[in-house]
C-alpha cells in the first residue's frame, strides 16, 4: 500500500509521506520485529527467563479469578458464558503489557530466529528457553491455585464458578483436547503476530482473541494450568489425570499451533517472497 502511494501520480508530496505514515506494516517488517524479539529472549539469562516465567505463571491466574468473578456476578443471565469469558484476557493483558515470558508467546518468537539461521546452537537455545519458561509458568500456575484453593482469598459465592472453570481442562478425551490446544495455540502465536502493527489497539487484539480461546474452551497450558491445579488440589481431579488428561495433550497441542501454523505459515511467505535470506 505505501509503495503504491509513493507511485501514485494523483498525490503531491506531502499526501504520498502522510499515506506512507498511515500504511500498515509490511509482514517482513512485522517478522523482522517478531524475530528481533525472539532473539533478545534467547540470550537472556537462564536465571531472568526462571523469574520472568514465574510471574508470568502467577499472572495468569487472574483469567482464573476473572471469570470466576463474571460468572459470579451474571449469574442467571443470558449470555453469562460469552460475558464470563471477557474474563481470560485479564492475565494475558498483564503478562503480554507486562512484558512477562509466556510459553505460548514463545512458540512464534523463540522460534523465528531457528528458522531463520537454521543452527544447531540457535535451535537448542530455542529449546532451552522453552523448557525453563515452561517449568516457570507451570510453577507459577500451582502456586497462584493453592493460594486459591487454600487461603480462599475470594468471596465465598464463587466457589461454584472456581469448581466448574476447574474441571473444563480436564473435560475431555485426549485428541479432542489436543485439537482444541492446536486451535489455541495457533491464535495466542496468531495474537502475538499481530501486536507490532496494533498499535493503540494492542489491548484490543488482546481481548479479542483470548475471549474466543475461553468462549471456544479451548486449551491453553498455562490458564488452563491453574483451572486443573485448582481441581487437582480441591480434590475435584487426580494428578494422574491433569498431566495425562490436560497437561500432554495440550502442550502437543499448543506447540503445534503456535510453531506449525504461525510460525512456519508466517515466516514461509517472507522468505519465499526473497525478502530474507
């Protein structure tokens, strides 16, 4: 669009710079700022990438909390579900504003830069940037459900809404679940492919796609982390069932999405168009 503004001989000059201003971004520039970040996240500290995924764990546990809230409160209201589920973009907005490491972030950002050099070193530090945010984030999601399940820190009429968000991870057969954390996957990686050309709007793409994960019940390993670690300690679900019934499942499933939908759909385009090398 910008080239064709810049070509244009129906715009004087200041009009072809203000078109250029406004244009959206290229998808190699988009790429480019999406790899740029997954190389930063690659050489930082093993102990920096522990803290930052375990805050990012904590986090998440406030779509938990939200939805629980909204359920709460619309309680008998038409429509409560698609309200409840405005809810599980509350953690999101804190880790991904927040600048916290998320697994499901780092299925698109770690993963451009291997793509890119195609080295053994960069592959195996995708590899282990993934295995410690992953350890953190999952920590983070069992402590913030015992303070839950424990302390009960919120008010006692949202015990029904806890124990029902609770046993959704763990609600269905192995496949299924494993396809809705592909569908889950490849929109969270999707929302962080979108976010450089948002601008102003980034909260709203935010919202946006992380309400149709939750309305959808899709799975995501993370938010749904602390739904099963909620069941599990509350006596609701077994450990045996949240690692084999949620946890596999729905890690094979959220790499999937984010790495073969997002990132090799989106990054086969620019090198295909001869942009990058």
């Amino acid at each position: 669009m910008a080239e064709h503004a810049r070509q244009s001989k129906h715009l004087d000059c200041a009009e072809k710079a203000k078109a250029e201003q406004n244009a959206p971004l290229r998808p190699l520039v988009i790429h480019e700022i999406v790899r740029a970040e997954g190389e930063t996240e690659l050489r930082r500290p093993a102990s920096a990438l522990l803290w930052s995924g375990l805050a990012a764990g904590l986090s998440m546990g406030f779509s938990f909390v939200a939805q629980a809230l909204l359920q709460t409160s619309f309680s008998g209201v038409a429509g409560r579900d698609a309200i409840a589920a405005a809810g599980y973009a509350v953690g999101f907005a804190i880790v991904i504003l927040g600048r916290q490491q998320l697994f499901t972030e780092s299925t698109l950002t770690a993963m451009l830069p291997a793509l890119h050099d195609r080295k053994l070193a960069t592959g195996m530090a995708t590899l282990r940037l993934w295995a410690i945010v992953l350890a953190a984030n999952l920590v983070g999601t069992w402590l913030f459900a015992a303070m839950l399940a424990v302390g009960h820190p919120l008010p006692p009429e949202t015990s029904a809404a806890l124990n029902q968000l609770a046993g959704d991870p763990l609600a269905h057969p192995f496949w299924n679940t494993l396809l809705r954390a592909l569908l889950a996957g490849w929109l969270i990686a999707l929302m962080v492919w979108l976010l450089p050309s948002g601008g102003s709007a980034k909260i709203v793409i935010i919202a946006l796609l992380t309400w149709l994960v939750a309305f959808a019940k899709l799975n995501h390993i993370i938010a749904g982390s602390t739904e099963g670690a909620y069941g599990v300690l509350t006596g609701q679900a077994t450990l045996a069932a949240y690692l084999g019934s949620f946890l596999l499942p729905t890690f094979i499933g959220n790499t999937l999405g984010g790495v073969g939908l997002v990132a090799l759909l989106n990054h086969a385009p620019v090198s295909a168009d001869g942009d990058i090398e």
